[in-house]
C-alpha cells in the first residue's frame, strides 16, 4: 500500500471516529436512540444552548443529524466507539505527512481549517467534487460523503439533477406568479374602489350626524363634536387600513419582479457551481408559489352604522335624560297572528306562553300554526321607525320584523332567507329597534343605553313588513311587553 493510500485510509478512518459537531474525535462518545453519537460535552452544549426546532419545543430533545425528537434527556455511554477513537489516536502517533501526531486529532481546529481551506465547489471535508444532493438534509455532498455513515441512507441524487428540477420549479412558480399578478391588480384596483366608497359614506354619515344633531337645543353640542371626531377618527383609521394594504401589494409586487428578473440574469451569466445556486432558487421559488398575502385580505372592516347612523337624536335623549320628542312608535299586537299557545293582555301590548293552548280559535292564514309567536298590527312600507320592547327576565327570546308573505304555517326558521330579520338570546332587559326601510337597515340596541347589539345592513324589503315577537317559552317568565309612548 502507497503512503497515499494509507493517508486516505486515515483519513477514513478519522472521519468514521469524528465528532458532527465539534469536527475532532469524539471526546467520552454517547449514543442517541436513533444510534447516532456525539461528544458527551457538545450534545449537551447543543441541547442547553436551545439548539431546538420549532415542531420539538416543549416536546423534547432533537438529534441534529436526523431531527428525531426524544421525549428524555438520556445519552448512553459507547465504550466500544470510546476504545475505537483510542486506537486512532494511537495508531495517529505512527502516521507520517499530515497525520503524523495524535494531537492532530485532537485539536477541533482541524475540521475548521480543512473547511477554510476548500475550494467553491469541493467537499470541505473530503476535498472531492461536490457531485451528489442530499435530498432530506438540503445540502451538497461528494461521492465519499454519500457513502458515508452520516449520507448513506439518506435519499440522494446527483446534483445536475437536483439543479434541472429546481429550475422547472421555478419556471412553473414564474408562470404562477404571472397568472396571479392579474387577480393582484384586480384587487388594488378594488381596494381604491373601496377607498373611494369610505370616502363617500364618510361624508353621508356626516352630513346625517350633523342634519340630526342641529335639530337638538344647544346643550348638546358637545355630544355632536363627540360624535364627529370619533367618525374621523374611524374614517382615518379605515383609509389607512385600506392604503397600507394598497402599498403593501404593491411593493410585495415589485420586490418579487426584481427578485426574478436578478436571479434570470444570474442563470444566463456564466453559471456557476450547482451547489451556489440551489439554494437561491428553491427561496425565491418558495416565495413566487405562495399566495400574496394580500389576497387574503378582504377588506371587511367598515364604518359600524348602529353607532353612526340609528335614531341619534333618541340615543342622545337617553344620555341627556331630556324629552325632545316623541321617539317611540305606537305599537299594538294583532291576536289574528298569535299562536294559540299565547297568551295577550287586554291592551294587546303584551304576550306570555302558556302550557295550555286557547281553543275556538279560528285557524286563518295569518297565525302561526306551530311556533308561539305574534306580530304587531301595524305594518311598514317606507321611512325610518323606532320602537322598544321589555323582554322580560329570560333570554330565551326574538325580535326583529317579518315580511308580509313570510310563512307561518309549521315550524318556523327565523332567517332573512324565509322573510324573518331578527335578534334573541341575548342578556338585556330593553331592546330597542330601529327600522330603516329604503336603506334596508335594521338595527337593534340596549335600550337602557343605547348599546349597539347587532345590525342588518343592505337588507332588500321588497314588501310591507312587522315588527315579529317571540317571547320566552318559559310560562314562568315575566310577560313580553311592547312599551309604547306616554300619550
């Protein structure tokens, strides 16, 4: 055998007793579950200084060749792999040339130096060519590493390879991209469009607030300044939202344009070694698949009309304690639609289940068959419409307006779809309803402090409307109670 032969042959050898992460011979070596080893000090540098992924934190302890996640902290001594590293370590006193000492061996330097010294394109350890891919560690090898015990079961490939199927990744997330920028462009146009429609809806709110509030004395212009800036306030806020989303798509569009324009001219320049572009490629092919993520913002924040657009002058009556006039409509239940599980008070501003059905009835086509409700015998077709109602001491009730057409026979499914817009189950005492009929608003209100509860907006009422009430099923409750204006 030459001495070149035996210094490779050493060399082997070394890197088959070698510490992965110091890079010198193993120093007391343990063994992992998953049979790799390390130095006894450096896994547990490795372990204390944090050196844990994301998937095992808080779940264990990760080997850092092969990722396996270990639920203890257990290492387990390997005496036999402690006399091999003495053996070398003898037998490196009797090597000449570069391995002619133990201390060599030693010394951690020695893989740091070997690293230093490579060349672009050879193995740092070997000083081979890095022809191979390791496919689940992402990185470039030589053929040595590949037959390695560290690479040798791993899933490898040879580097052109890895190289052509980064490119046709990265083509395919090109064409994605240039597919996608029309639907980005769509969106920033829609968004200036919104932008717009903020705009306008902030200057119909205010002309409302301000058409609402002259019509109050002067001791309550302070709750109108209040009122005004608070909506410029929300008006900035939500053109801000909707220009910084603007901006942001627009440079997230830029950037990835010069981005893919840089590294094209890259390819087309003289290459260079697979193994320095790879890992350029497959980032900003990552970046090119994955959905901007301005498409996932729909832009649904918008101005809360129950604060800005109700009965205002009412909501500030309630705050003030005066009377300005009269806010409440007149409302009467109409016994021709009461379930006959209901029972009505004479003056037919109150309803409560009962466990005992009214008989003699007559069963017309207004009444609701099955479900105990009952609605008011005075219908809507136009204008603006606020009423209140006391629901008692449970929760277990709705509210709101039904269409004229809505179907009453059977059980009824109270939904805009089936002509119902309502409100229930909520803990509150006093709601209080406004109607907005050409604008299709619908809002309800704590009626105690004008809390906003919950809004339809945009509703389509296409037919006369009433108000619908369905009181606690519970015959112990307290009687649902329409309250009507002091006459």
């Amino acid at each position: 055998m030459t001495s070149g032969e035996e210094a490779g042959l050493a060399m082997s050898l070394v890197n088959e007793v070698t510490c992965t992460l110091c890079r010198s011979l193993y120093e007391d070596p343990v063994r992992l579950d998953c049979e790799h080893n390390y130095c006894r000090e450096c896994i547990i540098n490795y372990w204390k200084d944090g050196e844990k992924t994301e998937e095992s934190e808080n779940k264990g302890y990760t080997c850092p060749l092969c990722c396996e996640i270990f639920p203890q902290f257990t290492l387990k001594s390997n005496k036999l792999l402690a006399t091999i590293v003495g053996r070398v370590r003898d037998l490196g006193l009797k090597f000449k040339g570069p391995i002619e000492d133990s201390d060599k061996f030693s010394q951690k330097a020695l893989g740091k130096k070997m690293e230093t010294e490579a060349e672009p394109g050879l193995c740092p350890v070997h000083r081979e060519p890095l022809k191979m891919y390791c496919v689940e560690e992402k990185t470039a090898i030589c053929v040595v590493c590949a037959v390695s015990k560290e690479h040798r079961a791993h899933c490898l490939a040879p580097m052109e390879e890895i190289l052509a199927q980064c490119e046709d990744n990265f083509e395919e997330a090109v064409k994605h991209f240039e597919e996608e920028v029309k639907e980005i462009k769509e969106l920033y146009e829609k968004k200036e469009q919104e932008i717009n429609e903020i705009k306008k809806q902030s200057q119909a709110l205010h002309a409302h607030i301000t058409q609402e509030m002259d019509c109050l004395q002067r001791c309550i212009e302070r709750e109108r300044e209040r009122l005004c800036s608070q909506l410029q306030k929300e008006t900035q806020r939500l053109l801000a939202l909707r220009q910084q989303g603007s901006q942001h798509l627009s440079q997230e569009v830029d950037a990835l344009q010069r981005d893919v324009a840089s590294l094209r001219e890259q390819l087309k320049q003289e290459p260079r070694h697979p193994s320095t572009l790879i890992e350029d490629i497959q980032e900003l092919t990552l970046r090119l698949k994955a959905q901007p993520a301005a498409l996932n913002d729909e832009g649904t924040d918008c101005f809360d009309l129950g604060v800005y657009k109700g009965p205002i002058q009412y909501i500030i009556w309630k705050k003030l304690g005066e009377i300005i006039k009269p806010g409440l409509c007149f409302l009467s239940l109409d016994p021709a639609t009461a379930n006959p599980f209901l029972s009505l008070s004479e003056d037919l501003t109150s309803a409560q289940y009962t466990h005992t059905p009214k008989e003699g009835l007559p069963m017309e086509e207004t009444r609701f068959e099955f479900s105990p409700c009952v609605l008011a015998s005075r219908r809507f077709t136009a204008g603006r419409h606020y009423w209140e109602v006391d629901v008692g001491d449970r929760s277990d009730w709705d509210l709101g307006v039904a269409a004229e057409s809505a179907e009453r026979a059977g059980w009824v499914v109270l939904c805009p779809e089936n002509g119902y817009w309502t409100v229930g189950n909520r803990s509150v005492r006093k709601v209080g309803m406004y109607l907005d009929y050409e604008a299709g608003q619908l809002s309800f209100y704590n009626a105690a402090d004008m809390t906003p509860l919950f809004s339809y907006l945009g509703a389509d009422f296409k037919e006369a409307v009433y108000p619908f009430f369905y009181p606690s099923a519970d015959s112990q409750a307290q009687p649902l109670k329409v309250l009507n204006p002091r006459v």
